[in-house]
C-alpha cells in the first residue's frame, strides 16, 4: 500500500480501503495522490472514534467518497467525500483544509458541515437551518448534494445499532426531503433505494409481510409475465426494430404507498405489471409505441409523452398503458439509452457517461436554475423557508401554455395566482383575472394539464392574505408573504408616527422642535436601527407611543397611563396597519375608539363593542379616541339579523330590499325549524356607512313578514 504523510489506515480498513483505490482508475495518478492524502488526514481525525455499530469511524467516509466515485466524479468530490465530517467531529478547521486540499475541496466540506456551534430552539429549528446552509451550498456547487444524499445512504444502510425512536426520525426526514431531493435531481434509482430502506425502518413489520407476499406473487405470475415479455420481444422483433426490454419491479415502499393512497388490495396492487423498452434513437422510440399498441389495445387517456415535453428533472420516456392477456393492465415505459442514464442517474449522469455531456450539461443548467429559484423564496423564518421549499420538493407536474406558446411545469394542484408568480413576481403582485383556454377564470382556479393561460395585470391589484390559503408553491407562498409583511411594516411606520405625533401634541409638544440628539438617542437605547423602525414598532404595537414619547422628552417621570385627549382620524382602509375588529364590525359613523394589539397594529371598534368592556376599565393606557375621516367609494362588511314569518319567497323578498338599497350580500344563513312560526336570517352585507345602513334597514320594515332586524354583535 503506498505511503501517506498522515497515519496509515487501521489494518482491519486494508481490504475496503484497497477495493476503493482500485476503483480510481478513472482518475490521473496526480489525482489518485490527492484522494490518498485525503484518506490519511480523514483516518489520522477520525482515528478515536468509533461508530455505533462498533467500526473505525473511517468506514463511514470511505462508504461515501466509494459512492461518489460509482457516480465517477472528480478528485476534489471524492476527496470531499472522505473529509465530509472532520470539520464537524474532529479539531480540523477550513483554513487547514484549504491549505491541504485547495479551497474547492474546503468549500464542499463547509457546505456538508451541519451548524453545531449554533443554539437552536428545538430540533426542528435546527434542522431548518441546516437544510438551508444545504440548500445555499448546492446552489454554488451541485457536487455538495450529491455527497449529502450518498452520506444519507449509507448511514440509513447502517442504523441498526441507534435506538428505535432516532432511526425513525432520520427515516422519516429521509422520506420528507432527501428522497424528494433525489428525485427531483433525476436519481430514480437512489430516491427508490431511499425510500425503500427508510420504510423497512420506520415499518420493519409491514415491509417483512410485503417483502414475502411479493416475492410468492413472482413466482405464482412468472407464466404470465412470460408470455406478456415474449409478446413484446416478437411484436418488436417482427417490426423490425432493435431493442432491449426488461421487467420494471415494483419497490415495497411504492406498493405500500399504492395501497395506502388508493385504498387497493395488496393483489390490485401486483396486477399491473411494468415493462421497459430501451432503443438505440428517439424516431425508434415512436416507431415501437406503435408496434405496441398493434399488439395490446391501449388505455385511453394513458398515454404520456414525456419526450416531447421531458419533466422538470430532464426524465424522457414515452409512458403507455396497454390491456395485456385476460385482461391484465401492463404499463409500458420506452425511450433512448441515454435517456435510460438520465432516468437511473438524473444530474449525476453528466460525470458518469462522458459520450453525453452535451444533456448532461444542459440538465446541470436546468438544475442550477431550479436552486436558485429555491433560494428566491428566502426568508428570515428557517421554518418558513423550509416548508416553502418543501412543498415544490413533490414535483407531480402539469403542463401549462403560455399565450406565446412557451410551456410551463407546475405542480399537481397548482393555480392561476401560482402560475403568474412563474411567470414573473411582479406578474403574480399585480394579477386581478385571468382567462384560461381563453374564458374568464378565478384566480383561484386549479390549472390543468394542456391549459392556456393568460394573465390579466392591473397597476391597482396587489397580493391577497387570501391568496395564502390557495396557492401550491413555495415560490409563490413566499412572495406573497414577503410583500403582505413588507406592507404591513410601511403601513405600520406610517401609523406610527401618527401615533407618537399625536402624543407628542398632547403633551404640548410639537414634533419638529425636539432636537436631532434626541431622537438619535431614542432610537439607538431602543436598539432599533433607524427612526423608521421606532415607527414601525410603534404602529405593531410592540411600543406603546405614550411611553416612547415622554422617554423622548425626558419625562419618564410623568404617569404613563395618563390618557391623551387628542384624537387619530383614520378613513377604515389603510390596510394592514389599521385593523377593523371582527367582533363588532365599525362602519363610518359609528362611535369608535382603537387599541394597540402587539404583532397586529391599531384594531378599532365601536365604543358599545362588548367584546372590549372589561379591558376599556382595567388597561385605559391602551385605548386611543379615534374618529372617522371622509372617504367616498368605500364599503365595509356588517352583520344584520333579520326575524322573519315563515311564508314562501320571504328571503327573495328580504335580498330585494337589500340589493334596492344599493347593498351587496355577502353571505347569508338561517336558523331553519319547520315547526316554527318564525325563521331567523343572518345576512352579512355590504354598505357605506351608518346612513346606508340605517336605509337598507327601513327597506326592509317595509315587507309585512319582517318582524324585527337587528345588527348583530359579538363574536365574528
């Protein structure tokens, strides 16, 4: 074995360790050096530490940089591979390790290196964080994911010495992200191994039962599977194309997915057999869907062309569904050799076969996009981010037109609102309608495969909290939230200053005579970074103006639960940073006072609200008087009650006052007794102010059935 300048390997590693380097012959011996003095500074760390299982902690590196090279990447990966943990285990830091290896190599260990110097709240928390540090990682080199998911592999492949608990948890984060990352990568053969070993741990039970039953169902169907493949040879060699064809064998976490999500039978299950057909070009590949579909007759509808339009991943197959012998569904995959590479191997297909660098390279692209678009929807919330970019990890596309002609991929379930945000962010801040397939839709509206999209802007439209509730896509959900919060802090600086205004002028002070010392002092005891951010806290509610402005004064020593006597006009529509309370619904006219709520802003309501009774007596500090402005063009919700005799066509009658009273109804339900003389209606409509209501409602005292009407209060 040849020499290292660090300590040798432990003798019981010569074997593997041997296995690994013969596997090198890809490489130049310049390279093969640099990978041997990787091994020894990652053996000399890691020569105290044992794994669980018992094992020189070496073993798990050597397992890694050994996948790696299975995928023949360069010397700098592999050498990678091997030091992917010293950084985090070991007293090694990433100056040492760039002097060594070069500061490529030192780039892909840091980015491998999970945060634990840090301090997290929870375990969620870090994991979050970690994701990210990946995350940003890959984007600057694909070579850091590639390492990370043959990590996960081999330490899913060796836990059987953890405890029960933390097995499942490492196998279900396996579930949710690394195997969502493989696949989206195009690693079908990793993702399905991924999958399959983390179900046996999580379920060892069900997946030993599943493993049997499937394995007695091989041999109790080899006669048909015989037939349906000796079919499918003849019919192509009689057309005569050339092709390979293999069985395509079903992974137990798939079958138990299929069952679960389905609700099928474990035989409903096994009776749809899969066949793959490998051919030397794409022409081919069509000319031998059509031999196919000569011999079994196809299911309609079936049929997917993923070569026309390759998913986002770079997969290419044709996909057809054929009625095979008594009756029996076979499902039928055929494309090109290297698209066979590009399905088993995705990303990694570029290093692994050099006759197709042209697509491997092109794939490299597609994917480099792909993480950039990921690290768009950042945010200072690692959860959030997190869950945002897990939810476009679960690529069941569609496949969407754009008027020009350009296709887009979306995910399953995907809106028009999701869409426009693809297309670009200011497109999605700024779409009011849109017409699919050329009708008018909602915005809400699910998209489907083939649909044509045309997005209808306007300078006046902006994003929906509504909007949240809807939209499939991280991309979207986080711009929305970006621009909702950015929003509400301008609106809220803006309240802010009003506010701290006011009580300034209360105080007999006017703002602009309080010296520029005095507020850079404010600010900065504060900790807050500008005046702006004074504002803002200040219109949230995390500061209460009364306080801030004696501080500001210098007159802490006066009461300060002393109550202004100035008054905030407000219009009712300032957005986010004036909240109208749910319970009572204040209309412009209304008598009305506002509170400071923390995290929310002014919430008004109206002074005989009975939700704020007790809280107006014992924290008066918090009450501001505020008054209505003049604002034309405006409707606000409101709740009415409306008793009414039980006779034929009443509600017609009751929604024809309203609508002559020039009120829109939003919502309306009733209290419904056959046994009664009496029906209560609840109508939520739209008006103007309190003189609208007050017409709306004397419309309604007109009709001889309408007992009583009363505007409700309470609870929203």
């Amino acid at each position: 074995m040849d020499s290292a300048p660090s300590p040798l390997p432990p003798a019981s590693e010569e074997p593997a360790y041997r296995v690994f380097l013969d596997s090198l012959d890809y490489l130049a011996p310049v390279d093969v050096e640099r990978i041997k003095a990787a091994y020894a500074f990652a053996a000399a760390a890691h020569v105290h530490q044992k794994r669980m299982s018992g094992e020189p902690y070496i073993t798990h590196p050597l397992a890694v940089a050994g996948a790696v090279v299975e995928w023949r990447m360069d010397a700098d990966a592999i050498a990678a591979a091997l030091l992917h943990d010293v950084l985090e285990d070991t007293g090694a830091t990433k100056r040492e390790l760039a002097e060594k290896f070069g500061k490529e190599v030192a780039e892909l260990v840091d980015g491998l290196s999970k945060l634990d110097k840090m301090e997290f709240a929870s375990y969620q928390e870090a994991q979050a964080e970690n994701f990210r540090k990946m995350l940003m990682a890959m984007a600057r080199d694909l070579r850091v994911v590639l390492i990370k998911l043959a990590d996960r592999q081999h330490n899913l492949q060796t836990m059987s010495a953890m405890r029960p608990d933390k097995r499942r948890r490492i196998a279900h984060e396996t579930l949710e992200i690394y195997a969502p990352i493989a696949l989206r990568l195009g690693l079908n053969k990793l993702y399905r191994e991924l999958q399959d070993i983390s179900f046996r741990l999580i379920y060892p039970h069900r997946a030993e039962v599943l493993a049997k039953a499937l394995k007695a169902a091989r041999r109790n169907r080899k006669e048909l599977l015989t037939r349906i493949f000796d079919g499918i040879n003849q019919k192509l060699v009689s057309a005569g194309l050339r092709a390979e064809v293999f069985g395509r064998e079903k992974s137990l976490y798939s079958i138990f997915r299929k069952m679960k999500d389905k609700r099928l039978s474990f035989s409903q299950v096994l009776d749809i057999y899969g066949f793959r057909v490998v051919v030397d070009n794409v022409p081919t590949c069509y000319l031998a869907l059509g031999a196919l579909h000569g011999l079994f007759k196809p299911v309609p509808g079936k049929f997917k062309d993923y070569i026309a339009i390759p998913k986002a991943n770079g997969y290419q197959s044709l996909h057809t569904t054929l009625i095979g012998p008594y009756g029996t569904p076979v499902e039928v995959q055929i494309r090109t050799q290297e698209m066979h590479h590009v399905a088993q191997e995705g990303v990694a297909s570029h290093w692994l076969y050099k006759d197709m660098e042209e697509s491997g390279a092109d794939l490299q692209i597609k994917t480099h996009k792909w993480l950039q678009s990921l690290l768009e929807m950042q945010t200072s919330d690692s959860a959030e981010f997190f869950e945002n970019v897990k939810i476009d990890l679960f690529p069941d596309e569609v496949y969407i037109f754009t008027p020009k002609g350009k296709i887009m991929a979306m995910p399953l379930g995907a809106t028009v609102v999701d869409f426009a945000y693809a297309v670009h962010t200011d497109v999605g801040h700024h779409c009011s309608a849109a017409r699919v397939n050329h009708e008018l839709a909602p915005l809400r509206s699910e998209l489907r495969n083939g649909d044509l999209v045309e997005i209808i802007t306007s300078t006046q439209a902006s994003p929906n909290p509504i909007w949240l509730s809807y939209v499939k896509t991280g991309r979207a959900r986080s711009k929305i939230r970006h621009f909702l919060r950015t929003s509400q802090n301008e609106e809220s600086a803006r309240l802010g200053e009003r506010l701290l205004r006011q009580e300034l002028l209360s105080l007999g002070v006017v703002p602009i005579s309080i010296p520029t010392d005095a507020w850079d002092q404010l600010v900065k005891s504060g900790g807050q970074k500008s005046i702006e951010e004074l504002y803002t806290d200040i219109g949230l509610g995390k500061r209460l103006p009364s306080l801030v402005a004696r501080r500001l004064l210098a007159r802490e020593d006066m009461a300060p639960d002393q109550p202004s006597n100035m008054t905030l006009a407000i219009h009712g529509t300032e957005g986010m940073a004036i909240q109208l309370a749910r319970c009572c619904q204040p209309i412009p006219g209304d008598p009305i006072i506002g509170s400071i709520k923390k995290g929310s802003g002014l919430v008004i309501h109206t002074h005989d609200c009975p939700t704020i009774r007790k809280s107006r007596s014992t924290e008066p500090q918090k009450w501001i008087d505020v008054e209505w402005e003049p604002e034309e063009g405006k409707l606000f919700e409101i709740r009415i009650k409306v008793e009414v005799k039980n006779t034929r066509g009443v509600l017609a009658q009751v929604a024809s006052a309203i609508a002559e009273a020039g009120s829109n109804i939003e919502h309306v339900a009733m209290d419904s007794d056959p046994e009664r003389l009496f029906t209560l209606l609840h109508f939520t409509i739209q008006v103007a102010h309190r003189t609208h209501l007050a017409a709306v409602m004397r419309g309604m005292r007109h009709i001889p059935e309408v007992t009583r009407i009363v505007r409700e209060r309470g609870e929203a």
